[in-house]
C-alpha cells in the first residue's frame, strides 16, 4: 500500500480559503432584532438624518436659484433690479363717493377707473379702464446702457391719508433712497385726480443722452345705445396746444407744441391728463376700431398720447392731474384755467356762444323746478319759440307787404317783356318795393336769424349728460334714439328700427312747411323771363325736408325730434294768430300807399353805386 505524502501547495490553499471564509462573515451586518432598544433609536434617528439631509438641499437649490434669478435681473434691469427683487403682485384702491381706481403695483398705472352712478347702455357698470384697455408707460435709458419701461417693472406701494384726502404712492425703488414714484391724492366727491411723476437720487442712474418718453393709450370702450351716433359724431381726441381747443379726428396724427392737457372723450364721458408743464413734441393720434356700424363691438377707438419728458436737475419732475368722469358742461366749468368745458362739444362761433348763454341756463334754470325731462324740453321749448316770435312776425309782415304790391309787380312785368328789359324791370321792381317801404331782405332776415337757434340746439341736446338715460313717454333715453319697432332688416341711411319722434316731427314740418307756402309765395316777386320759377321747388321742398328729417334724425337723439316736434307745432300756431288776429292787409295797403306819397330819401352810396351799374348794364344790353 502506497504511503501519500503530505502536499504543502493543498494546505496553503486550506489556509487561504479559510481566511476569506472569516473575513467575509466578519465584514457582514448582524440581523436586526425589532426587540432591541438601540435599534429602534437607531430606526428613528436614521430617518431623521435623512430629512435634514433632504432639507439641506432644496435649501441649497432655493438659494442657488434665487441666486441665479438675482444675477439675472441685475443684468436685465441694473440699478432697478432692487424692486424687481422684491416685487410683489397686487393692487391699491382709491375711492371716493364718484369715482373708484384700482391701481396695479406692476407698471404702477391704473388697471381699473369706474365712474360710479352711472351704467352702459345695457346696465352695466361704466368702467372707463378695465381688462387692459389702458396703457401708461415711461420709457427710458440709464447709465449702464438698459433701456426700460415702467409697465414691465414693479412699484412698491404705500398708502396714506392727509386729512380727508387718500394717497397711493407707488416707487419704482433703487434703494431706500433712490426711486421714481408716481403719487396719486384723490379727495372726496372728486372725479379729478393730482397725479405727479418725480424722481429721486437718480441723476446719476437716468441717462440723459437717451430720450424719456411717455406713452399714454387707451381703448375706448362703447358705452351708449347709438354705437353710430356715440363713435361718429361724439367720441374725440380733444386737447389744448398753444392756448388753443382743438380735436383730431379718427385716423389722424399730428405733432404739437406747448400741450396742456389731452382728452379721450367718448361721447358722455372722458379719460383725461392734464400736466402742468406742457409737453413739446408730442405725438397724439386717434384710431378708428370699428369696422362696421352695423355688427355690435367692444371698442370705438384708440387714443395714443407719445410725448418726451424733459428732466430737471437730472431728475423728473411732472405734476399733472387725471380726469375719469362725465363730459358734463356744467361739471368741467367748475375747473377753472382748464378750458376743459371746451371739449363738451357745444358747437363753434355763435352756435357756442347761444348753449353756453343762453339754453344751458334756461336749461338749468328750469331742471331746478322740475324732474320730467320732457317737461323741461317741452317748457325750454316754449321759451324759445316766444323769444322768436318777433321774427315770425317780421317774416309775416314782409309776406303780408309783398302780398299788397304784387300787381304792381305784375304789371311791370307785362310792361317790359324780354330779357332785353330785364334790367330795366329790376330797377323799376326795386323802385315800387322801396316806395312801399318793402325789402326782399326782410323776408330772409328773419328766417337766417332763426339759423343759429337751430344749429345750436342740434349739439345741445345730444350732448346734455342730464338727458343721458332718462326717460319721456315712449323714450326710455331722451339721450338716444327712442325705438318703437325693430325691423328685421336695415335700410340704407335709416337703420334697422322705427323711432316716433323723428315721424311726428317729420310730419309737424310738413304741415308748417305747407301753411308757410303761400307765405313764400307773397315774399317772391313774379317770376320774370328767363329766371327759375322758385315756386315749383318751394313745392319740392315740402315733401323732400320731411322725407331728409325722417332718415336723419331716425338715429339721433330723441330729445332733438321732441323740441322740433313741439316747436313747429307751436310756430304753426303763432303763424295762425298772427295771419288772424294780428295782420290787417287793409292797414297795411293804406300804409303803403301814404309811403308812396312821401318824397323818396336820399339813398346811399352803396345803392347809388349799385343802381348806377345797373343802368351800364342795361345800355350795354341794349347796344347789343
């Protein structure tokens, strides 16, 4: 039997092996008892550490990211990168009995106006700014080359009281001590608003060689019934340059000088800033927004104010005023120095002058006894009808004359025939009418005087806020149309409804327009040879003007067709006194005939020179 020897290589392998056989079970974990007290602390403090651990980093992935955002907007805003850091969204409120603002801490602007007491055509709130329809931007540069706008930087707000007037200043800060604020003080009772824009401690941030420029638009919002008689005839950009009143119409641009004060009005109602330094070089344009009359819209049109701000001393500083309200006369008066009343649209020249002279205090005297606006119009309309009395007298006087000499007239028309004798008749017409103390002009006198009467009253009473919404009969708002019937389809220049008071008053001028027929018809000489007979259009006349004031006034203010609806009415009945109770044609012959015996009077130069040209007329007529 074979001996086996002793192997050194298998031992040192035994050895090897069973070295890393005790290595790996001395490196193992042993099992966890739940039993054991420090394992349960270590199971609670282990998930402790996690936290913290977790903790630490959204800690340090918020100050990274804070710290990354920080470095950002001292890039994008430099110097102003302080208020963006500590921006805060939000708003500020003033208000008073008439007027609330809301005023948002981004741009510092006005983000709402809504003038109380008063509502839309369909019963709404009346905001004049609301869901950023307004826009009020400084743009400028500074001195580590940024160029910014205020709308998209945000203001830190503080609100104070003085007495009974609110404050609302908002500062679009560089530090404690360096800022720009807009400063808002609204009193009570007040539609008008101090605003001021300054700067502080920042001459050193504000680059003078970049220009700073003020934008101030607006969308006007449509807020009356007559979308057409509101955006066409009554929604304006108005303003005072170089002490003068002036508008722009829509689709308009102009640049202006020494500007006062700017005015988006909007028919009843304006957005107006008035600043106490006038700007130079600004731009103000207005925009038409509605495409078509017809489909109903949000906005009538654009307002846009682009002017630069000129810095004092390195620093801004503007004090100006904010109007949102009525565009009433009586209420801008009461701001004097402004002209503001100016923008109420009363009409130029001497149609102005009777609104604010004459028929707003009738007006006012009259609203101060009475609460019915129809009344009011009705007892105004009395007024002036008696006032001008004198000149429908005058007119029926001068028919009456005519009347009396016409076959005078007559016969020297048969006594020189032909056109060869027209200047020959003439003289010989003019002569008889001058013996009988009768003048052509004294017909027509009358008749232009009452013209300025009419055109005045055509801006008053579609302009009068009192009458905005307020009712008479049928009317529901003696401001707009009063519809009776809404057709199903729209005729050219009339429109898609039926109103009353355009047809009755249509009708009453047809009536005064026949009666005053043959009243024309005694005023006219006898038609001579070769001249038109005035007669056949006066003829035409008395069915056109109805049929023109039907279709014109069917859109316009209902407190218009009423007072030319009562008016005419009572003019016929003051012509039908007059031609009976008050004209006596036999005195009136009687007269004529003793002025025709008096020596003629010297006449003047004027009709010396007229009568001598006359005669060379007629000697070159006869040589020819």
């Amino acid at each position: 039997m074979e001996q086996k020897k002793f192997d050194v290589n298998s031992f040192i392998g035994m050895i090897l092996l069973g070295g890393i056989i005790f290595w790996w079970m001395s490196t193992q974990e042993p099992a966890i008892d739940a039993t054991n007290d420090t394992t349960d602390t270590e199971i609670v403090a282990s998930p402790e550490s996690n936290n913290n651990t977790s903790n630490a980093f959204v800690n340090n992935t918020v100050v990274e990211n804070d710290s990354i955002k920080q470095r950002n907007l001292k890039n994008q805003l430099g110097a102003f990168a302080e208020s963006a850091i500590n921006a805060s969204e939000g708003f500020s409120v003033l208000e008073n009995e008439v007027v609330k603002l809301t005023i948002n801490n981004k741009g510092g602007q006005i983000k709402e106006a809504l003038v109380k007491n008063f509502k839309t055509y369909d019963s709404l709130p009346l905001y004049l700014i609301k869901d950023n329809n307004a826009s009020f931007n400084i743009n400028f540069g500074t001195t580590d080359n940024r160029i910014l706008n205020t709308k998209d930087l945000f203001f830190a707000p503080t609100i104070t009281t003085n007495g009974d007037i609110q404050i609302v200043s908002m500062k679009l800060k560089v530090s404690e001590t360096q800022f720009l604020e807009y400063r808002y003080e609204m009193k009570p009772k007040e539609y008008m608003v101090n605003f001021s824009i300054r700067s502080q401690g920042l001459s050193n941030v504000i680059n003078r060689a970049n220009p700073i420029n003020l934008d101030w638009s607006l969308k006007a919002y449509r807020n009356e019934k007559s979308m057409k008689t509101e955006n066409t005839m009554y929604t304006n950009f108005y303003y005072k340059a170089a002490d003068e009143v002036d508008y722009i119409n829509a689709g308009k641009s102009e640049v202006l000088n020494d500007v006062d004060w700017v005015a988006y009005k909007q028919h009843f109602f304006a957005t107006n800033l008035l600043s106490d330094t006038p700007f130079n070089n600004a731009t103000i344009t207005s925009t038409d927004l509605v495409l078509n009359e017809e489909i109903d819209t949000v906005f009538t049109k654009r307002f846009e104010l682009k002017t630069p701000l000129e810095l004092s001393n390195g620093e801004l500083n503007y004090n100006m005023k904010w109007f949102y309200g009525p565009n009433d006369y009586n209420l801008l008066t009461t701001y004097e120095g402004t002209d503001l009343a100016d923008s109420a649209d009363l009409g130029w020249g001497i149609f102005g002058f009777l609104n604010r002279v004459v028929f707003y205090p009738v007006f006012n005297f009259l609203q101060g006894f009475l609460s019915n606006f129809g009344l009011i119009i009705i007892l105004m309309t009395i007024v002036v009808r008696l006032i001008m009395s004198p000149l429908v007298y005058k007119s029926y006087l001068s028919s009456a004359k005519m009347k009396v000499i016409r076959p005078e007239l007559t016969a020297l028309n048969e006594k020189y025939p032909g056109k060869e004798n027209a200047m020959k008749r003439q003289q010989e017409t003019m002569a008889v009418q001058r013996k009988a103390g009768v003048s052509m002009m004294s017909g027509c006198i009358p008749a232009l005087l009452q013209m300025p009467v009419f055109f005045a009253l055509f801006k008053f009473f579609p302009t009068n806020l009192a009458l905005r919404q307020e009712g008479f009969l049928w009317a529901n708002d003696l401001s707009s149309y009063d519809m009776i019937y809404q057709l199903p389809f729209t005729v050219p220049f009339y429109g898609d409804h039926v109103s009353l008071f355009p047809i009755l008053a249509s009708i009453a001028i047809f009536f005064y327009m026949k009666m005053n027929q043959s009243q024309q018809a005694n005023m006219q000489a006898p038609a001579q040879e070769g001249m038109p007979d005035m007669s056949k259009m006066m003829k035409y006349m008395i069915y056109f003007s109805p049929i023109m004031m039907l279709f014109f006034f069917n859109n316009y203010a209902s407190s218009l067709s009423l007072y030319y609806f009562v008016s005419n009415l009572l003019t016929i009945a003051i012509m039908l006194v007059i031609k009976n109770y008050v004209i006596d044609e036999d005195k009136i012959h009687a007269q004529i005939e003793e002025n025709k015996k008096k020596p003629e009077k010297k006449k003047s130069q004027f009709r010396q020179k007229i009568d001598n040209a006359m005669k060379q007329a007629q000697e070159q007529q006869k040589k020819k």
